[in-house]
C-alpha cells in the first residue's frame, strides 16, 4: 500500500515523536516533517505536499484550527486529522467547519485513527471519536455564525468594510475599548490569530 507523506504537529514533543514512531502500526505513512506550531504545520504541509497531516489543536502561533484553514485552502486533498484532549462542542464544530476529515481524542487515538482512515479511504463523512459523537449530533444545526453575537456580526461587517476602532464606536456608539473587547472575543471563540484572519475567515465562511 502507499505511504502517506505526513506532517505531526504537536507542542509536546514526546507525543510528536511517539505518534511518529507508532502511528506506522495503523496507518501507512512516510512521516516527513514533526513540529510544534500550527505554523510550521502549514510550511511544511504545504512545501512537502503532504498528503496527511495529524495535528493537535492548542498550539503556539496559530492554532490547529487555524492551520486546517490554510492547509484545507490550498490543498483540499490532505487530510488532516485532529488528535487532542480537547472535548467542548465548540471546538469539535469549529474543527469540522475547517475541513478536518477526523477528530480523535489522545488516550485511545491509535484505535480511532485506524478507523478514521478507513472512513477517509471510502470518502465518507468526517469521523469523531466515539465519545464526542452525540455532542456533535446535539451541535449539527449550529455552525459558526451561531458563536457570533448580532452585536458582534455589525462590528464583523464594518471591520471587514476597513473601518478603525474609533470609526466603529462612533458609528455604534460605543467606547473604543469596547469595540476592541469584541474583536478580541471574536477572535477568541473562533481561535483566530489576528483580525486579517478574522476577516478572512469571515468572508469565507459568510458570516456577514
């Protein structure tokens, strides 16, 4: 069978290399680059054309979410599988949102990634591990607009119009520092890494 060019991305090394070092049991990969950055996880998914890439989600830089985005934008083949402790429904939806083909939990990862490699081999919907199942049943109805409050959407669209902080509190009448706080919750719940992100992510997924 082919192996899978493979980028690990992890900010604990140990794990990085441990799941370098075993993940060949289930899976067949070339692994080709470990790092411990969302943004080294694009660089070099990217530069090696990698075909897989497994990646936790709390990571320096930019996040794992963050990093599907870009990797899923410039090349919508890879796949990307999610392997963290990470269990709020946000996070899980705002993972799938971004492309991820799979979202596996540490502590049992090796079992569900053999199994989410069988559903990615038969084009199937993206696979979550058993645990997270029924909360992602629950949050199937939401999706990323949901997060965003309607105060929080008009700030969205006059950022996204090029308009500055003051501009934005005069309009809306609020402080300045308000405005900011909005921003930054936004920025926050969508785990976005700066407001030309936001206004990305924004445009591409519709959200004003």
């Amino acid at each position: 069978m082919k192996k899978l060019k493979t980028v690990i991305a992890d900010d604990h090394a140990m794990f990085g290399m441990g799941m370098a070092e075993i993940i060949g049991q289930v899976i067949p990969v070339e692994v080709v680059a470990i790092v411990d950055n969302g943004k080294k996880a694009i660089e070099q998914t990217l530069s090696h054309k990698a075909e897989l890439v497994i990646m936790d989600i709390d990571m320096p830089v930019v996040s794992g979410i963050y990093a599907c985005n870009e990797i899923k934008r410039v090349s919508p083949e890879t796949l990307v599988f999610f392997v963290t402790m990470i269990t709020q429904i946000e996070t899980v939806l705002s993972a799938l949102k971004a492309g991820a083909d799979a979202y596996v939990l540490k502590g049992n990862s090796l079992e569900d990634l053999a199994e989410a490699f069988s559903y990615s081999a038969k084009k199937k919907h993206p696979f979550v591990s058993q645990q997270l199942r029924h909360l992602v049943n629950i949050g199937k109805e939401r999706s990323q607009d949901n997060l965003i409050t309607d105060r929080e959407k008009n700030i969205l669209k006059m950022i996204c119009e090029g308009m500055t902080n003051d501009e934005i509190a005069n309009v809306i009448n609020i402080s300045v520092r308000t405005v900011d706080t909005h921003r930054q919750n936004m920025l926050n719940k969508l785990k976005l890494p700066n407001t030309a992100a936001l206004v990305r992510f924004a445009i591409e997924n519709k959200l004003i």
